[in-house]
C-alpha cells in the first residue's frame, strides 16, 4: 500500500509580536561557565570578556531537561569564550514563557521552537548558515529557508502498556481498532485498573487523543479539511468533525475518573503502580518508564484507524533550534550562537543526547545508536505505516492553524468530554473562535 507522507510541520503561536503574560514559576540562569577552554576563540579577539548567550527550551520531560542541561555544561566547560546562560521555565507553558520574555525584552539568543512558521512571519527567527542546514537528512524550509536545527523528529504515538498484566490476562495487543475497543472494555470488565490513563490537567496531552480520533475520522476523508476551512467550504460543524467528538466522548470513558486533573507528570505512575494498564503518548515513554522502574515490563503498539489503515505522526520536523533576529544583530552572539548548534550536533556530543532520549538522530553523519527492541518496533511501525506527518497543529503553508486556535478546540473538547456541553454547541463555539481568529491570519489571503 503507498504510504502518503505529509510534510508540514510547526506552529500555532502569535502571528504579531506577542504581548506580554506572567509566569508562575521562577525564572534564573543555569548551567555555569565552562573552566577549561579546548578551542579557539572564533566570536571575536577584540571581546576582553566571554560572549555570553541565553537560551530556553521546553523543560517540561524531566529527562529532556536533564540532557539538554548537561549537553550545555559540556560545551561551557569547552569553551572560555562564550557562556551559554540556560533561563528556566520550570515547567510552565511553554509558549507563555517565550511570550514574557519577549514582551519585557528578554527574548533568548537559541529557543527551541515548535512555531517556526509563526516566529518567522514575526520576523523574529534568523535563517541558519547553509553548513548547518547541511547538517541535517530532511531540513524543513520556509519559503526555500531553514530556521531551525531539528535535534529529533516528531515524536511518534503509541501505546505503551503493562505487559505483564497483559500476559497473566490472556490479553493481546490488537490487530484493528475494533479489537483494541474490545480490549479497553475487556480491561474496564475486570475492574482491577483502570484501562487507560490520560493526564489532561496539561491541555496539550488531550491533543494525542485529538489528534489520532481526528486524523482517523476527519483528515482521513479530506486531508485539507482545515485548508478548506479558510476557503469557507467546510466548517467544524462537519459532520466528520461531529463524529471525532462522539468517538472521543466513547474513548474517554475508559480513563480515569480523575483525567482533567491528572498532569502529565504522573501518567507514567498510573502504570508502574498498576492503576491504569495502558497510555497513549510519545516515544519518550519508552525511555522514561523504565528509568522510573526498572522491573516494569513494558510493552508497545500502534492503534490501527476504524478503515485498516495506520496513520501515525512522525517524519521530519520544523521543531528544533532557533538564532533569534535580534541576537543575529550582533556578530558575536550570532557567532557564539551558530557554535553551540554546531558543538551540539558534533557527532560525538550528538551521540550523547540520542542515547539519553532514545531517539533517532536527525543529522546526515548520524551517531551509531544501539536502539531498544521497542525502539525497533516503533521504527518498523513507522515505516509500514499508510501515513505519516505531524500533528495536526504543526502544519505550515494551507494547512496552519490560527494562533491559539488548537487551545481553544482543546479546552472545548474537554468541556464535551466532561459533559458541561453537548456537541451541537461545542461545534458552535468552535466555529466562531475559527471566524475570529481568521480575520487576522488566514494564509490563504496574501499579506497574512
């Protein structure tokens, strides 16, 4: 069967510079200055002091922020001419964190974006040098551009469960999604866990539902369901769209009780002490889990689509590294900039950050990686796969969503699936948040 790839990537941020919002936690400066310099000074020789550069990251996986942490410990401790400052968000949105530090003139040096496209049309992002766009097998561009340096690709849903408890249950992973509704009831039946654990306190974490119910139900019959959207042929009262909700109102009565309040951080817990036997989530599980409990079996599998097809997310990403404008302004911090991603992406330091996310290195020298068997799994999955792409808001070009407009169609999901509102007045809602926020972005009208 052809495999359709769906290249877009990124985006759902401010289309106008931001304004300004606070964050709850705190915010500071990590990683120390480097005591041993191994190189040489290429930011300047006229600079008496180290160029020092700030950088922001998604710190939310503890062990994403553990490695990104340590990868700039290894290149300040190289280098005594530049020191990369880490500001952390302590786990806050992501996207409210880049926003403060924009609106009080604080925006960082390198982010890690996942809203290139955005970021882009604000003017706020730096094109990459052509040998570091070189670097990569399957670089994203804007407008014949690369912006960002992808340290993995789209990160891969799945689910992962507790094998032990499917074996001494006579339980199998299931071949089509009716098979794997039988088995959420069948876990449901035997009332000793929970069939599913979601943690939706965390509203991106309900899009992994989302965005699979979604892509089986909506885009499966018409992939430019949100082009057409912005052409006014189509509309959320679709009737496709109606059938995404009710699938994910039956879906959501196998998690548990306490799912909207659950965060993401404590997903991982419901398995390993046996009060949920199975997640939906990212590759990352695979990896996080274990390093939790080492004695936890666990286990993985895609979700066939109701029509037999697989469709899953991954492929290249837009997601990665980003110079901002501002600090490309400045010769020596672009400089000191352009060599952390280059150290970063060296093969031998690369090397380090693949093995402790277990991920799939994206760059053309790739590092050896002795992968899992489930790493493996995944792998083979993705590529039998009838589909691949991202999620439905890391589309670019016809297909990007307005700014805050995956939030929004989050918060009303949640309302449906809590049962504060029917889905005649979801739809409603969700049409006239679309109309709204189409009048100042809408990428079909020039200018916008």
């Amino acid at each position: 069967m052809k495999k359709r790839y769906t290249t877009g990537i990124a985006i759902i941020i401010w289309t106008l510079l931001v304004t300004g919002c606070g964050i709850s936690g705190q915010s500071g400066e990590e990683a120390s200055r480097g005591k041993n310099g191994q190189e040489e000074n290429r930011i300047g020789e006229q600079s008496a002091e180290p160029v020092e550069i700030s950088f922001v990251y998604a710190d939310g996986d503890e062990m994403g922020k553990a490695a990104m942490l340590e990868m700039v410990n290894r290149f300040n401790e190289q280098h005594e001419d530049i020191v990369v400052r880490v500001k952390p968000g302590n786990g806050n949105p992501y996207d409210e964190i880049l926003k403060t530090l924009e609106s009080v003139g604080e925006f960082p040096d390198i982010l890690e974006t996942y809203n290139v496209a955005a970021y882009v049309r604000a003017g706020m992002l730096a094109e990459l040098p052509e040998d570091i766009a070189a670097l990569f097998k399957n670089p994203v561009s804007i407008d014949g551009k690369v912006y960002t340096a992808p340290q993995s690709n789209n990160n891969t849903l799945g689910i992962v469960y507790n094998k032990r408890y499917f074996a001494e249950n006579g339980l199998e992973e299931p071949r089509t999604y009716d098979e794997f509704k039988e088995l959420c009831r069948r876990i449901g039946e035997m009332g000793d866990m929970y069939p599913l654990v979601v943690g939706a306190q965390d509203l991106w974490h309900i899009g992994f539902w989302f965005h699979k119910i979604y892509s089986d139900q909506v885009t499966s019959l018409d992939p430019d369901f949100i082009m057409h959207c912005y052409e006014g042929s189509r509309d959320f009262s679709d009737i496709s769209f109606r059938r995404a909700l009710e699938e994910m109102r039956e879906m959501i009565q196998y998690a548990q009780p306490e799912w909207a309040t659950t965060p993401d951080a404590q997903v991982a817990s419901y398995l390993i002490q046996g009060r949920a036997a199975m997640l939906y989530s990212g590759g990352h599980m695979l990896l996080t889990i274990p390093n939790l409990d080492s004695d936890f079996e666990i286990g993985w599998f895609a979700i066939p689509s109701p029509d037999g097809k697989l469709r899953m997310t991954g492929g290249a990403a837009a997601n990665g590294f980003a110079i901002s404008a501002e600090a490309a302004r400045n010769p020596d911090r672009k400089a000191a900039a352009e060599e952390f991603i280059r150290f970063f992406f060296a093969k031998e330091n690369y090397q380090y950050y693949c093995d402790a996310r277990d991920i799939v290195p994206t760059t053309v020298d790739a590092p050896e990686r002795q992968y899992s068997d489930l790493m493996k799994k995944m792998m083979e999955a993705l590529e039998s796969s009838d589909e691949v792409g991202p999620m439905w808001n890391n589309e670019i070009g016809n297909r990007e969503l307005p700014f805050d407009f995956r939030n929004f169609t989050y918060k009303t999901v949640i309302e449906v699936l809590q049962g504060k509102r029917d889905i005649d007045s979801a739809c409603e809602e969700i049409n006239k948040i679309w109309e709204s926020s189409t009048r100042s972005f809408n990428p079909l009208k020039k200018g916008q």
